[in-house]
C-alpha cells in the first residue's frame, strides 16, 4: 500500500513539475532577445480554432500592429486539426520587458520576454574557443601533462586557466537538463535556448526540420551590422553541431548536405575542419551526398582559396590577396593529436598531412585581419568530446592540450594588437569524468595483480610519470607505468583494460544481437587482466553519454569583465553582443 501511495505521490510531483500550455509560442517563456535581431514569431495551438476569435498582443497592442505586419494563420498545421501562426524575420527595438498574450476565445496564455541593448562597441573582435565535451578533469589532466608538477604545485598555468574572468556556465537545454552539442552551441549563437538536436531555431511540431521559428545568429547579426569577418574553424567535420551552429538554422542536426548549402549561403570568409564528404558531388571519391552537386567547386567559383593539406593552408593564408579560405583535411573527422603527432594511428595514414589546431588558428588570424572592420571566429577543439564518449582518456587530453595551444596563439597574437580582441574559452556541455588517482601498471609485463587493485588513490596516487612534456606541452609516450585514473560515470557494456589504446581510437562497443542495441566489443577481450564491465546505460548506448553539470567560461580582453559568477549558457551570447556593440543604447 505504501508503495502505490508513494508511486501515486511521485506522478503528481512529476507532472505538476511539466507545465501543460494553451498554446506554445516562440520565442518561448523568458526569452532575452537582443534589440534588432531577427526572429520567427509563432504560436501552435494543441487543436483547431477559429481564426475570427484569435487574439494576439504584444504590450497590449495587436501583435501586427507591433511587427508591422499579420502572420500566416493556418487553421489545420500539417493537415491536423491544429491551428498555428506564424510570422517570420520579425524584430523588437525598444529595449525593456514584453509581455506577450494569445488566447483563442476560450483558452489563453501570458507569457514574457527580455529586450536588452548594448553598450557601445568595445573589441575589434571576437575568437570563442570551444572545447567540445571539455570537463574540468580534462582541464586538470592536460596541466598535469603539460606543465608537470612538483610537491603538490603546478610548473605553469593553462592558457584557458590563466584569464582575469571565470564563470560556471549551466547547460540545460529547453527540453532537457542533458544538452547535446546542437543546443548547447546554439545557445551561445543565437541567446535563445532550444532542443536537443536542433540550432538556430527552436524546434516546432512540424515534420519539416527546416521549416522551424528561425533565429538569428552571432555571426549573421556581425555580418549584417558591422561588417565583420567570419570565420569557423573546427578538427572535427565543419558540417558538425558546434560549427555548424554558428551558422545553420535547422532541427536536425544530421541534415549534413543542407548544413553545407547553408554555409554556401551564408558565406564565412573562413571555413576549416574535415567533412570533405558532404562537399563533394555523389559519386566522387569519397563521397557521402545524396546529390550531384559539388560544393567544392561552387565555393572556388565563389572566389574561396582551398586548402587539403597543412602545407596547402599555411601556402594560402600568407598570401595577401587570400579574403576567403575553405580548408578540407579529411573526408569525415580530422585526427586529434595523439594520433597525428606519436601513434600514427586513425585517419593519419589516409589523410597524413592534416594540420594542427594553431595552425588552423594562425591561418584563421592572418586572412580574418585583412578585414579591417575586425571579425568573428569560432574554433573549436571538437575531437575532445569525441573521445570522452568512446572512453578514450589519453586522446582527450592531449586534444586538450592542443586547445591550450590554440588559445595562447590567439592571446599572443592579440597582446601584439594592444589587446583589442575579446576571448573567451569555455566547454558547451560537460561529460561525466572524473581524475581519481592514478594506474600502477607497467605494461611491458604481464600484469600480475587484480585489474581494480592497480588503481592507486590519495597518498598511494602520487605523481604520474609521463616523460617531460615537448615544447609543445605533449609527453612523447602515454603507455607509461603510473598513468592518470581518469573515469567516466557513463558506461556501455565494455571490456576494461584501464590501458592507453596505441592503435586506433577506443571502440568500447559494437552493434548488439537486437536492432538498435550496443554490447562490448570483444577487440579487447584477451588483453592481460581485461575485466568485462556492464555498463550502467540503456543498451541502445554505444558510448558514454554527456552529463549536467555546469562548465567554464574563462574570458580576458575587451568586454571579458561581464563573465562572473554564474551565467546560463545563452549569456555568452550577450557577453559577445555587448562587447561588439551589436545595438547600442540609443541607436
């Protein structure tokens, strides 16, 4: 009896917790929308109504009447007796509180939303670092690697670390407390929360996943104001969710052949990363479009320079005349650090001659700065997050340290300007990792004690034994005796090993004996001491999964003073917006 009273207790608890509307309306419920940007005004409603009795205000007034123009109304959305309204690129300039009410006669809704200016214009530009999936035992690992550790104190700081402003960033998104890398990136490009999967719009209940309310983001409002330079610069595919936030406007993450014809749209003057696939024509080498254009040619008809190998960027890059970049280094993902630097592993025998994320960024800073109304750019260190899914620790970390390098680049280069650039370096969403101690395992001998018993913890951690790291802050071996313990708390079925994997990427799983299903992959089934873990996530996990948690946000440069404290995730956006002066109180 208890139990069923305690069951009955806990549904009433979860669906007062899940607020049911009247109507559903974008933008949503609190929403901070900057004065002039662009957006999608819509309003669904659950059943058919009848359009004579529709009453739409905004502060009182008729909403047509405010936007300057009446919406779409469709009286069956989709052929369903669901009616909707729509009004697309619409924009408030009177900076202060709305309020917004709908009602159909019977039913109504009030909701509110934030209209902010900003202040005039303190950078020239903006760089956002974003390292995909990067916790802060990722943060502490790539310290401990790169700069080393003597009694207890660090030999150095991290670039990412070493900045006047720092924050906690939460990452939910408007459906989940779980962000994916769509809407946690979206969020910092558009100030506007959304769904999982979906950027630049806020997902609707039509079937189109192109057709959603729009918003308009960063690097459109930066183009279209100021004139800036944009550029994207990622080792992961460009038409992938974090890139392709910063410019894309759809649903459906996935959507890669669309993503590329956005970009060709929208035009960035830099674009980098791999993801040949989607460019090239069906058929081509290589290819994985569902048609016969080529985006390649279109983009070299379009004036862009193209880059494929290092030698080819930094050739590019030093010329002059070079305005606009397209750099293409592999089919799908680039290959992170590790692999491309010491164990030669992944895509690097197929794509050998990929560049480095600095020199990405060095190639980004020098065709960017020809702009002399200043520029954007977006790079992120994408492959960190990669690996953190497939429980590859080592790979991670030194795509961290890559990062670190990155950013110091930049800081460099925008200490030689006089500091006239606003950076900032932060996580989109977190994965559930943790640095616990460190493995004594030598791994030239067959391991003669438990698996679990060579994880060492407080004082019997100690130090890691990595060799001295290079200039470049990477130890030249990972497969050394006392390593760092570092594990997720998301885990498929796997076999265990707690060993740096020196061939490939990790691939904990393989596709199980029912559709859509994972179970461990028996790759690593007789390595010495190997344990066979059961995971504790649906078997429809391949990998681990993203967590919660809120994530940094350093900042150092014109307008980084606005970073403190705790911010939600769509505050970057408005940190960018006031340091451009997007929209300037008055004007």
């Amino acid at each position: 009896m208890m139990t069923k009273l305690m069951a009955a207790i806990s549904l009433v608890i979860l669906l007062s917790a899940t607020p049911a509307f009247a109507q559903t309306v974008y933008p949503i419920d609190r929403a901070e929308i900057l004065s002039g940007a662009q957006f999608d005004f819509k309003v669904e409603f659950p059943d058919r109504v009848d359009p004579a009795k529709l009453k739409v205000t905004v502060n009182g007034e008729d909403y047509a009447a405010v936007f300057g123009r009446a919406g779409d109304f469709f009286e069956r959305e989709g052929g369903k007796d669901q009616s909707a309204l729509m009004l697309r690129g619409v924009a408030l300039t009177k900076p202060g509180p709305v309020t917004v009410e709908v009602g159909d006669g019977s039913r109504s809704r009030k909701l509110a939303w934030m209209v902010y200016d900003t202040g005039p214009r303190k950078a020239k530009n903006v760089i956002l670092f974003i390292g995909d999936g990067l916790s802060p035992a990722h943060r502490t690992a790539a310290r401990l690697l790169s700069k080393g550790i003597a009694e207890g104190k660090s030999l150095g700081k991290l670039a990412i670390d070493d900045m006047p402003h720092m924050a906690l960033v939460a990452t939910a998104g408007s459906d989940s407390i779980i962000t994916d890398s769509a809407n946690s990136a979206s969020a910092y490009a558009t100030g506007h929360k959304t769904a999982s999967a979906a950027m630049g719009v806020y997902a609707d209940r039509t079937a189109n996943p192109f057709d959603d309310p729009r918003v308009e983001t960063i690097t459109s409002l930066a183009k279209r104001r100021l004139g800036l330079g944009i550029g994207i610069v990622t080792n992961t595919e460009v038409e992938d969710a974090t890139p392709a936030a910063m410019i894309a406007h759809t649903r459906r993450r996935g959507a890669y052949d669309e993503i590329v014809a956005q970009y060709f749209a929208a035009r960035p003057d830099v674009l980098m990363g791999g993801g040949s696939a989607n460019f090239l024509p069906k058929g081509a080498p290589g290819s994985k479009r569902r048609d016969d254009i080529d985006y390649v040619a279109r983009f070299r008809e379009a004036g862009y320079r193209m880059a494929t190998t290092a030698g080819e960027l930094k050739a590019l890059a030093a010329q002059s005349d070079t305005r606009q970049l397209l750099g293409l280094f592999a089919t799908g993902n680039m290959d992170g650090a590790l692999d491309r630097r010491f164990l030669k592993g992944g895509g690097v025998g197929k794509f050998p001659e990929q560049p480095d994320l600095t020199e990405q960024v060095q190639a980004a800073l020098n065709v960017l700065s020809r702009n002399d109304a200043g520029f954007f750019l977006m790079v992120e260190s994408g492959m960190i997050d990669k690996y953190a899914h497939l429980l590859d620790m080592e790979r991670a970390v030194y795509d961290t340290i890559m990062l670190d390098n990155a950013v110091r680049l930049a800081r460099d280069w925008a200490r030689a300007r006089g500091d006239d650039t606003l950076i900032l370096a932060v996580a989109d969403h977190n994965h559930p990792n943790s640095l616990v101690g460190t493995i004594h395992d030598d791994m030239s001998v067959t391991p003669n004690v438990p698996l679990r018993e060579r994880v060492s913890v407080y004082e019997k951690a100690g130090f890691p034994d990595y060799p001295a790291p290079d200039a470049e802050g990477y130890p030249s071996r990972v497969d050394v005796s006392r390593r760092l313990a570092m594990f997720s708390a998301s885990l498929p079925d796997h076999y265990e090993t707690f060993r740096p994997k020196l061939d490939n990427p990790n691939e904990p799983t393989v596709k199980g004996d029912e559709p859509g299903t994972f179970k461990a992959n028996e790759k690593y089934k007789d390595v010495p001491g190997v344990t066979l873990r059961l995971g504790n996530l649906p078997a429809m996990m391949r990998a681990s999964v993203h967590s919660g948690e809120d994530v940094i946000l350093t900042a150092v440069g014109p307008g980084s003073e606005r970073v403190r404290g705790s911010m939600d995730n769509t505050e970057i956006f408005r940190v960018i917006a006031d340091a451009l002066g997007l929209a300037p109180a008055g004007q």
